[in-house]
C-alpha cells in the first residue's frame, strides 16, 4: 500500500490518521501500520509511556497521601464530574481528565456524566477490561422489535473478528455454550471462589435460563504476545508494568511503533475534518497543539475517528462546510442522535452463611458475569424490551466491619484478625434503547479553554430503562434468597446516562444513508475515506461491556478500507 | 441511605474488588508524617496526645501495635487539617473538648492522666453518648467549604455544576473510631503485622482453608 502514490504530498501527509489512541485507536493504528501504512496517530492528551508513567503502580497502602481517596478539595475544584464515577480514586486520578478544562452543558431535565481520559492510551488504561461478545440476538433486535434501524451487520459478520481480535487481546474466561452470549477464543479462565461455585449450582438449580460465569476480561492468566500473566494485585487501573491488562500501551500502539509506520503525536487536539468538495472526500484534519496553541494540519488519504463515541462526533458536528452545513457525514442528521449507555446502579447483596473455615488468596480483579435471561429463550417481560446482565462477586468482609459499631478494645482487636461473614453482590448493566431525543449538540455560546464549542447533552432514561432498573435489583434479591442468602438487600441507586462509561450511538450504523451515518464497514456514507470505528457506530447497545465489539469491528473496518485502497475504490 | 447503612454496606463488601477504595472513598485517609519532631498542625499539642491514648484505647497494643503506637494521632491531625470542612472540624475538636470534660468530671484528671481501666470507661460512656445521638447531616456550598484555602471554584455558568457538598457530623466516638481504623490498618504495622498484607501476590486460590491463609488480609 505505502508504494501507492499518494494524492496528499508533503511533510505532514501519510497514509492514514488515526484520531486516538485508546482502546479503538490503538487497533487501528496496528492494523494500518501492519498493512504497510504510514499511520500518524493523535492524541489529544499528553503522553504515557508504559511502566514509566505508572507513577502509582508501587504504592502501598501506607504510602498513598490520602490512603485511597483523592484530596477531596482537588476533587471538587478540578474533578467535580469525574470524581463522581466509580473507577475514579486517589490512584488512578491523573488518568482522568481534569472537569475545568473540559466543560460541557446539559439541557433542560438532562444530566450525564461524562468521564474522559485525555492521553495517550485514553481509557484503555483504566478501562474495566470486561469482554463479551454480542450476539445475533442484539444485532437483530431493533429489526425484530421494530426499533429504530436495523443493524448492517449480523454475528456471522464480525464473528471472526471477534476471534482475530480475542486471539490478539488475551481474553480469559469459560466456554460455556450459550448462543446469546457466544464463547471466544479464550485463555484459562479465572477461578470462581467457593460462595461463587456454590451460587452458581444454586442457580442453575432453582431457575430455567439462568447460569453464571466467570467474568471473561482482557486479564492474561498465562503470558501471551510478549506480555507477562496477571499477578492478583488489583491494581490495575494504576497501569500495570506485567502488561497483564490490554492497553494500547502494550498493545496496539506498541505493535504498531514496531513496524516503523507510526508517528504518535501527542498534544494533538483534532477539531475538525477537512472536507474536499471538488473530491467529495476527506483531505485532513486540523488540529490545536495542546502545548503551544499552535494551529496545525495533517493530510492523509484516510481517516479513522477513534476519539471516543462523544469525542468523535463532537469533531464531525464541528467540521462544518457549505456541502454539510450541520457537520460533516451528517445528511442523514443522525449524527449526535441517539446516545446510549449501560444503566447499571441496581442489584443487590446479602450475606451467605457458611464457609467460615474457607478464605481466598491473592485479589482477583475479576468477578462473576450472569449473562442475560430476560427476553430470552421464551422469557417474555412486560415491563421492559432487552434486558441485562450481572457483574458481581462474592468476598468476606475485612476490618472495615468494625467501623460503626459500638466495640472497642483487646478483644475487638482480636476479632477483626479473622475475615467476617460471606457476602455475595450482584450488580446488573442493563441495554438502553437508542432514542432520537437522546442528543448531543454543539453548545450554542459556551466553548472550552481552546475555543472550541463544548458538547451540550440532552439525555434522560425512559420508562423501558427504570422498569428494567427495578428488575436488576428484584430479580438479583430472588436469587440471592434462593441460595440461601441473609438479609438480602435489593437497591437502585441513582444513576446519571454516561456513568457506566459505555456512551455510545451517535454516529449509528445502517443500511440506509437517510438513516445513518455509516455503513456496513463503518465507512461514512456521505465521505467514502472516513471511517468511525469506536462507540459512535452503534445502532444498538447490547448490554455487554463493548469494548471488545469496537475492537472486532475496528480491525474489520481496516481491513475494508486497505483492500478498497489497494483496489483504488476509496 | 444514611452514611451507618453506607458504612454497613462498605463493611459487607469488605474484601472483594471494591473493597480498598470504596472505603477510603467514603473514609479518606491522609499521609502520616513520621518526622520525629512532628508538631501537630490543628490540633494543640495536648489534644494530639489525648487523641493518642483514646485511639490506642479503641485499638490498644497487644502482640503487635496498637493504634497509639503507630501515628494514628498524625492521621488524624492531617485528615483535620487537609481534608475535613470547618463545619466537621469543629464538630469533632469539640467532641475532644467535651471528652476531655468528662474525663476530669468522672475520674478528676486529664485523660492522659486517666489509667488504660479509667480510659475504657470513658470510652464506654463515649459509646454511650454516641448511641443517643443522632448524626447530622450538614449541606455545605463548595466555595464557602474551601474559602480557607483560596482559590474559589469558578465553574462556567451553563456547564455541568460540582455536585453540592454535603457532610456528615458524627457523634464524636464514631468518627473517632473510624479514624483510628482507617489510620491504623492502612498503617504498615496495622497491614502487615496485625492483618496481611502482600503487594504482589503472584497467584489467586479461590479456596483456600482459612487456616493456611491466616489473617485477614488488610487489603
């Protein structure tokens, strides 16, 4: 490919441009290079190196400066909305983006949390590393129920990417043969405790279609591609030097640094894509450099938008010309629609008598997955369309018991050097249904530090996902009673749409241009040399954890774009 | 939910995945200076002293250390300092204050002149007073909450808006006891001598006897 003269010459034209570098980026950045592209890579955020910058991988717990939770006055003053998502803590923060800088509005009756990693490896490196297949049971849902558009694709499409990708990632987990939830190609799996083992005979027992697995995560449990096996430190999101967890850091931006074809640029905030009228394609990208505010451009034949579902739509909303007056690849006016997220905040835990003489050994950051049993195999809900599955766990409760009673003393000293009782905890991720008013726009009057205009979100959940909310909690308490559970404790906590950190759908997939943003291949229907292969591509949400799908259908996505080149059909 | 039923609910889950920073989450925690000449920076000299033997009183040595052997009064003087609001140090310098009366009430002395037997009795009725007590719960405005810093908050009116600050005045023995907990078996002597604690495990066993296990593990 890189023979093939290039129409963009000059000392800032390649081949290709990837817009980021986490989880989708760092794919296509490996795919592109290995094909023989030369690949410049931005990134929007500073540099990570890995194991240099891992600057917290070595603290005990004695040594973190507020043992655990950030300085809760930087949390407030430059860290009000991250701060506010579960992954965040005092370790992992300079992961995190800092809210100050990187605002965005909300419109009336909305809210949405929106966590960001601004650096080179995004949020691969903090991601929670869950990998689930989806399956024809999602990409055929919104067609079978008469929801929204229909999926381009179906699983025979990206099933073997799903294994060129698993094979590459390192995926362990347990075949387990459920059609809806397929297996992978998958390394030794995790080990179940003994409350897990037992709750999962309890279920399979006590109710038709429902089983439970171990979770199948991007975590080695033996060294693979050049990367060492999973120590049990439960640290990951500091950056782990093992290379146990997938991140691009030690995936697909090294691999692609090893062929020679990447230039990684840092610093580099893309705001807008450069559209060629008399060519009817992408010529480019402008970009602000985050250090010296200089304005730069970037040429290349083809383009792929990593930056995140929100990431990368904000830039095409922004990319505005006479052709696309409301931002670029948007004649269908999807474009911004429909977001979607995993609401989650609902389950329910209980104490499991037993097993006093049983404990575990090391700290798996891995838990249970229950895959979904509702309207499925002739399970049929009146309340809710889709449904969900569980993450979750079992654990004895640690010293922290002591905190909040009334003992004191020798002999409650004593007490807590023994582990507490059992507890099992079941917290469900639930699929949200792509809806029209679900939308991001370009705010109107407010822009950030460079100038740029801010994202303004109109986002709330519908009926469908709150009666589905209040399932996750009913449906976890009935079988944790079943198992023998002690005062089961059904919740539904508050849940803002973005706080499972799985937004996505704004760039949706399909067949038809009038309807969509792109097509089979995550070529954009309007620009034949663009192509959006993270979370914006999803026209349904499934409810597995997707980074694995945006993994699949990236690699996918190259190997058209490469072939189509190569064929002069771009 | 109240902050007891968090507390409960983080005590249940103790142990698994969540545990360590979902605690400290709701817990803080704070470096303890090991300097030998350290000079409390909130608290008086006297009161870092008295906290001293009241949080060895809730954890007091016995084959390993206890909480007064280990800082957990500099804990406790950094949490007061860099971490709490004024609403929820003043709530607890004057719980010290009022300890410190009940001290001289009951036994005529100061509490570091109260033997460890006087000490667990002024825990008791600390405990006691604690039960009667309802905790508060307290809405500060973020700006107001820092102002003693500097640097008020200026967020872009329109944007998405810091959520409201809001603290918990406990009853002064449970905050004190969760103090001591955090600050002790975060503490190295607390994690690896009293629990265990090993930074690099190598291996997870699901199943093992809990007598080839041993102790809780700190984290």
């Amino acid at each position: 490919m890189s023979s093939s003269p290039s129409i963009n010459q000059g000392p800032n034209t390649y081949d290709a441009i990837v817009v980021g570098s986490g989880i989708s980026g760092g794919i296509a950045a490996k795919e592109l290079t290995q094909k023989g592209l030369k690949t410049l890579v931005l990134e929007r955020g500073r540099n990570v190196e890995h194991s240099v910058d891992y600057i917290t991988e070595e603290h005990r717990p004695w040594d973190e400066p507020f043992r655990g939770q950030t300085d809760r006055r930087k949390m407030q003053e430059e860290q009000y909305v991250q701060s506010q998502a579960g992954p965040v803590n005092e370790s992992n923060a300079h992961f995190f983006i800092n809210d100050r800088d990187n605002p965005y509005t909300l419109g009336e009756d909305s809210d949405f949390l929106w966590i960001r990693g601004h650096q080179v490896g995004g949020r691969s490196l903090t991601w929670g590393r869950q990998c689930y297949r989806l399956s024809d049971l999602d990409f055929e849902a919104n067609a079978r129920e008469g929801v929204e558009i229909d999926w381009p694709i179906r699983y025979e499409d990206i099933a073997p990417w799903y294994d060129y990708m698993e094979e590459y990632v390192g995926i362990s987990g347990q075949a387990e043969g459920i059609p809806h939830l397929p297996d992978g190609k998958f390394l030794p799996p995790m080990a179940m405790n003994c409350v897990e083992q037992d709750f999962r005979e309890s279920i399979e027992q006590n109710f038709d279609n429902r089983t439970m697995t171990i979770g199948r995560t991007a975590m080695l449990t033996q060294t693979h591609n050049g990367r060492g096996a999973c120590q049990y430190r439960n640290l990951c999101s500091r950056g782990c030097s093992y290379g146990a967890y997938y991140s691009s850091q030690v995936g697909g931006l090294r691999d692609a640094r090893e062929t020679g074809n990447m230039t990684l640029r840092p610093n580099s905030i893309v705001y807008e894509v450069i559209f060629d009228s008399d060519t009817g394609r992408a010529r480019g990208v402008r970009v602000i450099d985050r250090e010296t505010e200089e304005e730069l451009e970037f040429h290349a034949d083809v383009i792929f938008l990593c930056a995140s579902a929100l990431g990368s739509t904000q830039i095409l909303l922004n990319s505005t010309s006479n052709d696309f007056p409301d931002g670029l690849a948007n004649s269908s006016g999807a474009l911004g629609h429909y977001v979607m997220d995993h609401p989650f905040k609902a389950g329910a835990f209980a104490e499991m008598p037993g097993y006093e003489d049983q404990y575990y050994h090391g700290r798996r950051a891995n838990g249970i997955y229950i895959p979904r049993f509702r309207n499925v195999n002739g399970d049929q809900q009146d309340g809710f369309l889709r449904g969900y599955g569980y993450q979750g766990g079992a654990s004895r409760a640690g010293w922290a018991r002591g905190i909040g009673n009334d003992s004191f003393g020798v002999d409650f000293k004593e007490s807590l050097r023994e582990p507490g009782p059992w507890s099992m905890f079941l917290l469900g991720f639930g699929e949200m249904l792509p809806r029209y008013e679900n939308y991001v726009e370009l705010d109107p009057e407010v822009t950030d530090r460079w100038g740029l205009p801010v994202l303004r979100f109109h986002t709330s959940l519908s009926d469908n996902e709150q009666n589905m909310r209040q399932d996750m909690a009913d449906s976890a308490a009935e079988m944790l009673e079943a198992a023998g559970g002690r005062n089961v404790t059904p919740f539904v906590d508050d849940y803002a749409v973005g706080e499972g950190i799985h937004e996505m759908g704004t760039a949706r997939m399909g067949a038809d241009p009038n309807e969509s943003v792109l097509n089979e291949y995550n070529q954009a229907h309007d620009v034949p040399n663009l192509f959006v292969t993270d979370g914006a591509c999803m026209t349904s949400a499934g409810c597995q954890n997707p980074s694995i799908t945006y993994m699949a259908l990236t690699a996918r996505a190259v190997d058209y774009a490469v072939e189509q080149m190569n064929n002069g059909g771009l | 939910m109240d902050r007891r039923q968090a507390l409960s609910r983080i005590a249940l889950l103790t142990g698994s995945a969540l545990s360590y920073s979902t605690i400290a989450g709701v817990l803080g925690g704070c470096e303890v200076p090991d300097a030998p000449d350290w000079q409390p920076e909130t608290l008086t000299s006297v009161q870092a002293e008295q906290l001293r033997l009241l949080a060895d009183t809730i954890i007091p040595a016995t084959d390993t250390p206890g909480a007064g052997d280990v800082g957990v009064e500099r804990f406790i003087d950094q949490i007061i300092t860099y971490w709490m609001v004024e609403e929820e140090r003043d709530h607890f310098l004057s719980g010290v204050g009022r300890a410190q009366e009940q001290a001289l009430e009951r036994f005529g002395d100061d509490i570091e002149g109260l033997t460890s037997d006087q000490r667990a009795e002024l825990m008791q009725e600390l405990v006691e007073a604690a039960e009667a007590q309802p905790a508060d719960v307290v809405k500060v405005e973020m700006d107001a909450a820092w102002a003693a810093y500097g640097d008020p908050v200026e967020v872009v009116e329109g944007t998405r808006q810091p959520p409201e600050l809001e603290v918990t005045l406990d009853p002064f023995f449970y905050r004190l006891k969760e103090l001591t907990m955090v600050g002790y078996y975060t503490s190295e002597p607390g994690a690896t001598e009293e629990l265990q604690y090993i930074h690099v495990p190598g291996r997870y066993d699901g199943c093992e006897p809990l007598e080839d296990v041993g102790r809780t593990w700190a984290v």
